[in-house]
C-alpha cells in the first residue's frame, strides 16, 4: 500500500494573470515618480544654459557729453535811450556791440525805436551765440552764427485776432470813457475820426453820452498787441443815435449815406475849448466888450491844424491882431480863419489848394493872444457864422450797384451793435470777408 501524501500546491501556479497585474501596477505608480524627479533635477539642480541677454547699448552705459555752458545778459532800451548805450552799460565787448549794431541797421531804424528788450547769450569761451531784439511784440530779430558767419531773422510772430464790442458811457470825456473800460487811446482817436464830420468831441460830448464800438484787437497769446480794423460804431445822446458801418474805404449810415462831408466839425482833434461862440466877451488883451465871432480851441503849442474842408488858401501870413493867419475858401460860399499860428505847414501860400484834413498849420501864441489856441471862424457869403452850430451838406449815397453787398455787410454789424451778441470772439482766416473787402 502506497503512501499517499497530499502535494503543496503553487498558489501561483494555474494563476500568471494575477501576477502580471501585480508587476503593472509597480510600473504604473514608479512612472509619475521618476518623472517628477527628472523634472526636479532639470529646473532646479542642473543650471540654465540659455543665451545671455544680449549687451546694453554702448550709449546707455557711456555718460553723455555735457551740454555747453551758455550765458545770458538781459537788457532793456529805455526811451530816450539806444540800443549801443543800452549794450555798453551792460559790459559788453564793443566787437559784439558793433557786430549786432551792422547786423541790425538795415533792419532797425535805430533814430524812431521806442524801447525793446534784449538777450545776449554767449558760450563758455564768451563768444556770442545767439542775440534776440524784441522792438515790440510784433517785430521780433534774432542774430545767430551760421556756416556763412552771423545772420539776422526776422521772427514771425503769430498774433490771435478777436473781434470785440466795446460799451462806454460818457461821464467826462471820450478819453477818460475808453480808459474807463480798459481801451487806449489809438482806439479813442480813431473812433473820433470815423465821427468827425457827425460830432465835434470838444464840444458836443455830455455826460450820459453812449457809445459802441466793434474792432478788431491783436493778441499774442494773452497780451494784447493792437487793434485792426474798426467795423461799426455808434453814438447815442438821448433819441438820436448816430451810426457808422465800415464799407470798402469808408463809413456810412444805416441809408447807406456816407459819413465824410464837405466840412468837418472841428479844425483840432481832441483839446478842450477855452471860449466858445459868443456875440460879446471880454476881451482879454484889449478889455471892454468886443464880439467875438469864432471859437477858441486851447491846445499845446505845435499842436496840428487842419483844413476843415478842400480850398484854397486866399490869404497865409501876419502882422496884426490875428497873428500869423491862414484864410481858405471854400465852396458854397464858405470861408474859413485860423489865426495865432505859430507856422504854417510845408508848401502852404497863397494860391496853393489844400485838401480836407491836412495840416495847414501848428497852434501858437501870435498876435493879440494870452496863451497858445486857435482862433477858428466861419463865414458863409461873407457873414460870419457860429461854426458849432453850422449844418453843412451831407455825404454821398453808396453807388446803386453796390448796395446790395453793403445791406449784408450792414445787417452782419448790426447784429453786433445792437444785439445781445456776445462781447468778443475768435476770428478765424476769412471770417469778416463781408465786410473787409478792400
């Protein structure tokens, strides 16, 4: 009988599925292991072998040269005073002052300037680098040191144009009522000019009085510069409104009726009347009463005179009572005296014509006379007229053809003077062509 001993069995035997399983899942969980380690190493451990940044540019790491070092001297012509003396007062080196004195006379009338400011900038060595004239805002010159040698400019200045409603009220006079609202005088004188055949502003100025005028004004930047062309004017005293539209070359009314007359109001342009018109004054020199037929303008001695209307001069010389007197007839039977000149103006004498406005004359003391005036009378076919009274004949009519274009010009101003429209504004290239068409 055999013995019969039972086999110990192989648990894996019979079972190689259950083994390969076993060997893939140590693989499966070793694979993301050495991976990680790899990428560890490879970032952290082994160092980076990637190109340099490339090398900073040769400027950004040399300092630059120094700027050169500039001086600037700062002047001011005074009046009275000249640009050589100005320069020399400063220390100047007489070689630069007569450098920029030859390089700025053909450009500068060095005997009519007012003033100006300078910089003389020179470099380290005391050479001149650059020299800047400023004669006014407007005319600005520039000396700089070229190829050629030293050169002048002329600097174009760009000026702002604004176009402006000017309001003033008559409390004195016109002068003190454009002061009043900041104008100057150039502006005063011009808007009288436009008026002179309409208002004697020695005598028919009253407080209360209102004016208007629409200009142009210059501006560089916010200085003010100048004033252009005046567009519109108008006066008021009480109901009556006197009106002037700027058309071509001239002023007219709202008929289109021109403003220039045969006669002007006044002989003088502003200056207070020390007697007016009167049949019986005291006489200052001679006493007693004596008739005085004319009107005294008191005015500085040299003072302008002119001829109040186109003539001829009848009568220039002196001798007595009047002093030096010219006498000029005129058409219509007028006649007009201006007498206690203290000279005539150029090419004046008997025979010779003369023309609205020109200077005839200069105020003086001649004569019977107790301090510089003009004596100014106006006789009309022979018999002496109170000249502040006088009515002359009215301008002339704007020529049909042209009275369409003026009626727009006209209405555009119009809305000026008398709208609410706004007090100035910003002109740009061409605006105003209506009305500017000279």
């Amino acid at each position: 009988m055999e013995n019969f001993e039972p086999k110990k069995l192989d648990r894996f035997k019979g079972r190689p599925s259950e083994a390969k399983k076993g060997r893939r899942k140590w693989v499966l969980l070793l694979g993301p292991f050495l991976l990680s380690l790899f990428l560890l190493i490879y970032f952290f451990v082994i160092p980076s072998t990637s190109p340099p940044p490339p090398a900073a540019p040769l400027a950004s790491v040399t300092s630059s040269s120094p700027e050169p070092r500039l001086e600037t001297i700062e002047g001011e012509v005074e009046e009275g005073n000249n640009l050589f003396q100005s320069l020399t007062e400063k220390n100047i080196s007489p070689r630069w002052i007569d450098l920029v004195v030859s390089k700025l006379k053909s450009y500068v009338n060095f005997k009519k300037i007012k003033g100006g400011v300078y910089r003389f900038i020179t470099n380290g060595k005391g050479e001149l680098v650059k020299f800047i004239y400023e004669a006014s805002p407007t005319e600005i010159y520039e000396i700089e040191k070229e190829a050629r040698g030293y050169v002048v400019h002329r600097k174009e200045v760009s000026l702002e144009t604004r176009l402006v409603k000017v309001v003033g009220e008559i409390r004195s006079s016109l002068f003190e009522a454009m002061d009043a609202v900041g104008e100057h005088d150039p502006l005063t004188v011009a808007f009288a000019e436009i008026l002179a055949w309409e208002i004697d502003f020695h005598k028919d100025v009253r407080e209360g009085d209102r004016f208007k005028v629409v200009v142009e004004k210059f501006y560089k930047g916010d200085q003010f510069v100048g004033y252009g062309t005046i567009h519109g004017v108008e006066y008021q005293r009480g109901e009556r409104i006197i009106t002037g539209i700027r058309y071509k070359d001239g002023y007219y009314n709202e008929k289109a009726i021109s403003l220039r007359k045969a006669f002007l109001k006044a002989p003088l342009r502003f200056n207070r009347i020390s007697s007016k018109f009167s049949k019986a004054r005291l006489h200052p020199i001679l006493g007693g009463l004596r008739p005085h037929l004319g009107v005294d303008y008191a005015a500085a001695p040299g003072t302008p005179i002119w001829a109040v209307a186109d003539g001829t001069v009848t009568f220039c010389g002196g001798g007595d009572g009047f002093g030096n007197q010219i006498i000029l007839r005129h058409r219509d039977g007028y006649t007009t005296y201006y007498s206690h000149l203290s000279s005539f103006g150029n090419g004046v004498r008997k025979g010779v014509k003369v023309r609205q406005k020109q200077v005839i004359g200069y105020v003086g003391s001649t004569g019977l006379s107790t301090g510089p005036h003009l004596d100014y009378r106006v006789a009309k076919d022979g018999r002496f007229r109170n000249p502040l009274k006088e009515t002359y004949p009215t301008g002339l009519p704007i020529e049909k053809r042209e009275m369409e274009a003026f009626h727009r010009s006209r209405d555009q101003i119009l809305v000026w003077l008398q709208g609410e429209s706004p007090f100035w504004k910003k002109m740009e290239k061409g605006e105003m062509a209506m009305v500017r068409v000279e």
